[in-house]
C-alpha cells in the first residue's frame, strides 16, 4: 500500500487534472524564467506611495501595490512574483516567492525536495536526510483575508521590501535557508471594496465606519471558513499551494481582532485542540510564538499575548486545518483601529474576559500589557512586522530540524493511521446521490489526500461494495485530515468548553466540520486494512452523463444536479414534469424533460453529469416551472448567509433577483415573484427595529452610516411580505429568519428553542439527526433519514394547538432520541420530535420555515433538495 501511495502521489503531481494545474504554472515559470537583475534601485515603500506604510487615514487601491510588487520584481534578484490566477472578480492573484537568487534559480528542485519530506513514503533515510541537509525550509505567510482587518495588507508591502533590500547577517540568513512565499492579498476584491470605501469618507463624519456590503462578492467574512471545501477562486488559489503544490513546514495568517483586546494574540492556541495533529505541530507552534513574543517585548511592542483567546479548536479555516497537514499553521490577530483612522482607547476599556485573558493587568501570558492611549494603524504595522520577521528567522536559524520535523511527522501519522483504530474510510459508489460523492471525493482530492478507487466489485468486513466505490486509507501523512472530514466528531464537553458556572463557551465557529456528514455522504470506518485491488485517483471526477434515445428523458430527483440539469433544460426551450406516483423505472420526484434537443441534452448531461435516461412507461407528473423568484439583500455590512444563497443558485442556474427595503416597501410584490427567500438573520437586520432582547448595533442609527445605507423596511416591508403571502406567494426562511413571519404574522407555530440560556440548550456548528417525510412535495427526492447542520440561533418547531391545526404541515422532524451525530449537543430533550422545517398555510399562500440553514456556506449538499423542493413545489 505505501509504494501505492507514492506512486499515487506522483501521478497526482504529474497529472493534467485541474487539481494540478497550478503546480505545473508555477513550475514552468521557475523553469523558464530568465536570469533576473542584481538589485538596483529599489523604490521604497514611501517613496511609491508617498508615505509609509499604516501612515493615519491612508490606504493604498490594490493595484498600485501590484504594481509595487512588480517594480520590486525588476529590481531585485531576490523575489520571483507568480499570478496563480485571478480573484473572483478578475484581479490578479499573487504569490510571491523570496529567498537568495541562488535558491530563486532552483525553486522547483525545492519545491520537489520539499514534496518528498511532505510525503516520505518511498524515500530512503539517506535520501531524506540529504534533502535535511541541503534542502530549504518553505514558509508560507498570508495578508489581507478579512479586508477590514486592511492592516496586514500594508504590513506585506513592507514585510517584502525588507526581505528584499536588508544586508544584514540575519536577512542573510533567512534569505539562505528559507523560501518565504508571501501571498499579499488573499482577498483582492474585498481590499479594493473596503480602500475605496474608506477613503471616500475621509475627513466626513462616516470616516471608518463599516463598509455597508459583503467584502467578498459572495461570502464576505467566511472567506477562510472555505478552506476545507474550497469553492470561491481564492480559496482554490491559496488551497494549491498549502496543500498539494509546495506543503510548507510552516503558515502564518496575518489578522486583526476587535479593539478593546491585547494589542496582538500570537501562537500558540489555547485549549482545547483537536486530538489526531502530531505533536510536534503543536510544540513547534509554541516555539514560533515563544519568540514571537520574545521578539515583541525586545523591541517594546507591549500588549503580545499568546495561548489566549482563539482555542486550538476551530472551524477548518486555513490556520486551523493546516495542522493536520502537518503544517505549523498559525494565527496572529492584532487590535485594530477603524480601519485606517486611529482610535483612542481608555484603560479600563481594556477588560479582557476572552480566553485566558482574565483582565489587562501583567500575566505570563503577556507580563508587559499595553495601558491605553491612541492605537494607529501603524501600531498595527509595527507588531505583524516583528511576527513575519520573527517567523522566518526561527525557521532560518533552525533549517535543518524544522526539514526533519516534517518528515518525522508525515512519518508518524502513517504509522498512527497504520496502527490505530479506523484503518480506512470506504465510501460506497452506491448511495442516495452518486454524483455528490464524486464532488467530496474531489474535496478530499483538493486537499491532496490520497484516495483510491477499486476497479471491481470487493467484499471487505463483512459487505460488498460495487465497482467503482473509493477507499481512503489513514496509513497515509495526511491522516488527521482524514479523520475530521470523514470520521463522526464530538466537540470536548470538559474543564476547557465551559466557564467557573458551568456555561458553555462556544467553540471558534464550528464544533464539527465533517466532511461526509454535510454533504450527506456515507463514509464507512473500517479496522482492517482494505487489501483488494485499488487504483489512485489521480485527476479530478467529471462525469458526463449518458443520453439515452432523443427523449422524452428521465432525471433522477435523487441528483442534486438533476435540479442544475432542469434549470438548464428549461432554458434551452424544453417542457419539463416531476413524477408524483411511482411509474415505470420512475419514483415520485423524479423530472420527466421533454421538446429537448438530442444535441442539448448531451451538452447538459456533459455538464452535470445527470444521466438522461429513456421516460418510457413513465406515467403521473406534474408541470414543472421555474419560478419568479427574489431574495432580501440588505445593507448593514450585507449578509453573509445571503451572499452564500446567492452562489448556490448561480451554480445551479437559478435565475433571481436580490430585492431590498424600497422594492419591499412599494407593495405589490405577488405580481412580481411567486417566491421570496429569507436566508438566515436577525429580525432587527432586517426590519431595522430591535427585537426582544436585541442589542442595537452601529447600524442602528444614522452615527457612522451614510443615510442612503441605513437599512431597514420596517413595519411596512413586514406588511408587504404578509400580504404577499396571503396572496398567494411562498415565503421561505432559513434559521432565525423564521422569527419574523412566526411574531409578524402570528402563524400558529413557536420556535421551541426561543430564549434558553446556553445551559439548557446549546449546540454550535452541529449535525443533528432527522426524519424526512420524502412524499411531501417540499422533500421529494431527498432519503428519509438526513442530517441538519445547525448552527447558534437556529429553530426548531411545534405546533400550537387551534381549530387550525391542519394549516401547518411538518415536512422534517429531529429523531426522538439520540439527536448528535457529531458537534456537541446540551439540552436534546429540547429538540427530541421537534419540526426542523414546516410548511403553513397563511391566506392563499405559504411560509415554509426551515429552522436551520440548508445551504450553509454551500457545504450543505446532504439538504439542498429541501430548499430546491421549495423553490418549485406545486
């Protein structure tokens, strides 16, 4: 099996697939490229932009810094620039390699030495210790991911040109035992949004203030909660390099927190940390911060803090996933002014109260606090300065371990995963929606996890698995990513998870990411080793699907696809009815197309991979149209949730419209739309009025917001929804969205998990366990038995009892006991047959309420029927 996996490997890196592409960019620019300039001349960053770099009120557009990168490029011998490709919204995306113009000559012979450290199986002793000895450690540091966190954007402007003009023997050091590949933006598009933004309200009274949309097109924020799924451009960018292309020793994401905190939390994390990392991850994260820290308090930066605030448990962003590549990945998050206005902040504003942050006063943690006064952005600059410097300079001074580190590690988790145990996770090709288990496989396959396929029909433990099904073994380097995405987790309910009282703290975002689980796969632990024959997959899956006859044609509606395969056929001129009985080789949901072209249907089948069967003897089916359909879209920074609904529907070819306050507040909106969706948010974000309970926001009043952003449609938006409602339209709504129908309507349900303290129900970033009823019109092709992600401030419902009763339809319910499948779960009593989503009848139309959010972070393939079923249900 390991010189399976290493031939694997190379046929992974070898292959044209586009898992590889990047690798093969990157290779033929080192190898083609010509001899580069000694260095003259080098513009500095003042004289560029015309002051230096976190000067008060002065932010640069992103392009000039590109700009920036290239002079420096021209100028020095010392960097090599590669666009791995472009942004969401087509500006180009950079890394920046930085290392002595001897190493710069040789970048992809390190680069293929650093592969085999990364993966050791196949590889001699001697040959690894020879790569210890004359290879170099690579050092992978990152900016500018939440654009209003903008300071590290101008931090990597001056963090490169110092690594490209210092003579010192330390620089020298660095330059001679490290390859540091700089990415200067990870958001390229959310920069220019927030500069542009900013800088327009200087010297106003809105002067930074936040910015009232999503800096990101679709996902804001939730940019780095991509990582372990990678669906937005950039995420792929960066995900080529971390984890397939180059595989550093060691990362570092450049950050900011809020502005009342320590001035700057270094690593290491916090308790509690995921189990299944290699120890020496964890220790050498200590050691990078521990002279962070040092480094810090040498040059009088006060308020450092490390093993504070951010637990070793968090969602699978970049920092935290890297780990269990057996990667150092780290975090730094410095206080922030308002962008790029300097604030003043009093002393006893600084409080702590995060993790391990007891108040401000001296610890071991951080012994020299920071006590107040004027934060500017250039405080920002000076202190991520240090912890880029200080990280390269610890890899420099100690090449040779950090190299064996790595290959120790790779080594280790192969054994671990040889000798623990869950020997393997099989995924059978034959489950509810084949094509979604290709599109986790190639999740996996982005992550550069090592996956085989089995040719033939095999029978291991016990059960026969169909050709065709995938086997992934953990007796590979990347094993603890392994075990997170595919294996059941449970988040620690211990002495780190909850205060002195006994009240839970909530986990960094998610207590699960599991892979399998949100995309309603079955993955199957097993604790032998698989020993049929197996093939690696070396290129990602794109299955065409087949074209049987010239139609009328038969499309499965167990296929999340086949909804994508719908849209497009509609498009394309074609009829198209869903099966209600049982017929022929039909099942109720399954979508009967018909007036399509032979021509057309290949080109769909090609695209989604929706095989077009023959709809012979297919009886019973009702039409099928696309509806007029609008979504809210709202100021006040924008909606994450929303952004994420709006990408799901674009790759599924759901045709939309985003309305806002003043076309909700005209009325008359039932001659516009058949349905409107409220994805996932607050009453108040969306009225404008505060809710019971609600806290105001800045956004809720006209203080820091331009007057046309100030948004809200108030009781005259609520009335209009309603009256859309009663005449005839279908609202839908994600988690707490559901509060305003259920109040403003007074629709005769109750969200059952309304205002419980954390004590008696708690469950953040969890799967929980639910029964579908498949013949309601809203359920249609989903299986019977699915998991929920549910996240803080979902709902679940109950009925209140009326002459009504029959008004309201469950559609999925939680199981009745042993609700968790993964997460972490207090209170199920709460939960036990409660609604998870329900249809009411109010007037001539219909709210359907889904308590958790179906699409989340479009992760969420397992229930994404449920919001297409609701799209279309007759």
């Amino acid at each position: 099996m390991m010189r399976l996996a290493r031939k694997s490997q190379r046929r992974f890196l070898k292959s044209g697939s586009a898992v590889a592409l990047c690798a093969a960019a990157m290779a033929l620019a080192f190898t083609t490229a010509g001899p580069v300039s000694a260095q003259s001349a080098v513009p500095t960053p003042e004289s560029w932009f015309g002051h230096q770099m976190g000067a008060d009120r002065k932010l640069e557009p992103y392009a000039k810094m590109v700009d920036y990168y290239r002079a420096l490029e021209k100028s020095s011998d010392r960097i090599k620039i590669v666009e791995l490709g472009k942004s969401t919204e087509g500006r180009p995306f950079l890394a920046m390699f930085i290392s002595s113009p001897a190493n710069l000559a040789r970048l992809e012979e390190y680069r293929q030495m650093n592969l085999k450290l990364a993966d050791p199986r196949g590889s001699s002793q001697d040959e690894l210790e020879a790569i210890v000895r004359d290879g170099k450690a690579i050092v992978v540091q990152s900016y500018d991911l939440h654009s209003s966190e903008i300071g590290s954007s101008l931090t990597a402007v001056e963090f490169t040109h110092g690594m490209v003009t210092r003579t010192d023997a330390d620089t020298q050091r660095i330059l001679d035992n490290v390859i540091t590949i700089v990415m200067p933006s990870l958001n390229p598009d959310g920069h220019d949004m927030v500069q542009d933004w900013y800088m327009k309200h200087v010297g106003t009274p809105y002067e930074g203030g936040a910015m009232p949309w999503l800096y990101q097109k679709y996902v804001g924020h939730d940019n780095n909660r991509d990582a372990f799924m990678q669906t937005q451009a950039e995420s792929k960018l960066l995900g080529s390099v971390l984890f397939r292309d180059w595989i550093p020793e060691a990362y570092i994401d450049h950050h900011q927190m809020g502005q009342y905190s320590p001035r700057i939390s270094i690593p290491p994390y916090t308790d509690p940390i995921r189990p299944f990392g290699d120890p020496l991850v964890w220790r050498e994260m200590t050691w990078y911060g521990s002279n962070m820290a040092y480094d810090l308090d040498k040059a009088k930066l006060s308020g450092g803090i490390g093993d504070a605030i951010y637990s070793g448990w968090g969602h699978f962003g970049f920092h935290w996933l890297t780990p269990f590549h057996n990667i150092t990945g780290m975090l730094d998050e410095s206080a922030s002014a308002s962008l790029a206005t300097p604030l003043y902040v009093h002393p006893d504003q600084l409080k702590g109260g995060q993790r391990a942050v007891p108040d401000n006063t001296p610890q071991m943690n951080m012994p020299d606090p920071w006590p107040g006064g004027w934060w500017r952005p250039r405080d920002i600059v000076d202190r991520q300065l240090v912890t880029s410097w200080s990280l390269v300079d610890t890899a420099a001074r100690n090449k040779d371990r950090v190299l064996r580190n790595m290959y120790l590690k790779a080594q280790r988790q192969v054994e671990r995963g040889t000798t623990g145990e869950t020997k393997a996770y099989i995924v059978s090709i034959d489950q509810h929606d084949p094509l979604t288990v290709d599109k986790m496989i190639n999740a996996l396959l982005l992550q550069g996890v090592n996956v085989y396929r089995a040719p033939a029909e095999f029978v291991h433990e016990g059960r026969v698995y169909p050709a065709g099904s995938f086997v992934v073994p953990m007796s590979q380097p990347k094993m603890g990513v392994v075990r997170w995405l595919l294996g059941e987790t449970h988040f620690p309910d211990d002495v780190y998870a909850r205060t002195a009282d006994g009240t839970p703290i909530r986990p960094y975002d998610m207590s699960t990411d599991a892979l399998t689980e949100f995309m309603g796969v079955e993955s199957t632990p097993v604790g032998t080793a698989v020993t049929a024959s197996l093939e690696p997959v070396s290129a990602m899956l794109a299955p065409a699907g087949k074209v049987d006859g010239s139609g009328p044609y038969l499309l499965s509606g167990a296929l999340n696809d086949s909804f994508r395969a719908v849209n497009l056929a509609i498009k394309a001129g074609a009829s198209v009815t869903r099966v209600t009985t049982p017929s022929g080789t039909a099942q109720a949901g399954d979508f009967v197309v018909s007036g399509l072209s032979a021509a057309s249907a290949q080109s769909i089948a090609g695209t989604t991979g929706v095989d077009f069967a023959s709809s012979a003897g297919v009886t019973g089916s009702a039409p099928v149209k696309t509806p007029r359909m609008a979504m809210l879209k709202r100021y006040r920074g924008g909606n994450i949730d929303e952004g994420w609904t709006r990408f799901l529907f674009e790759n599924y070819d759901y045709p939309y419209s985003s309305i806002m306050d003043a076309e909700i507040k005209a009325g008359n909106l039932r001659k516009k739309y058949d349905v409107i969706v409220l994805p996932d948010d607050a009453v108040s974000a969306m009225t404008g009025v505060l809710g019971k309970g609600e806290k105001p926001s800045p956004w809720d009043s006209l203080e820091g917001v331009p007057a046309q952003y100030v948004s809200g449609f108030g009781d005259a938006g609520t009335k209009a929804l309603e009256d859309f409602v009663k005449a005839g339209g279908r609202l839908v709504t994600f988690g707490r969205a559901g509060t305003l129908p259920i109040e403003k309507f007074d629709l005769p349900v109750t969200d059952v998990l309304a205002g419980l303290p954390s004590k008696k129900f708690w469950s953040p970033g969890s799967t929980l366990k639910m029964k579908v009823d498949t013949s309601s019109p809203y359920a249609m092709g989903m299986p019977k038995d699915a998991l929920a992600i549910f996240t803080a401030g979902n709902q679940a419902y109950e009925v209140k009892p009326s002459i009504h009763n029959d008004a309201v339809t469950v559609i999925a319910s939680y199981v009745d006991k042993n609700v968790l499948r993964s997460g972490w779960l207090l209170g199920e009593d709460n939960l036990t047959s409660k609604a998870a989503m329900v249809s009411v009848k109010h007037g001539e139309g219909e709210v359907i309420l889904i308590g958790f959010r179906p699409q989340h972070r479009d992760q969420a393939h397992g229930t994404y029927k449920l919001l297409f079923d609701s799209l279309i249900a007759p």
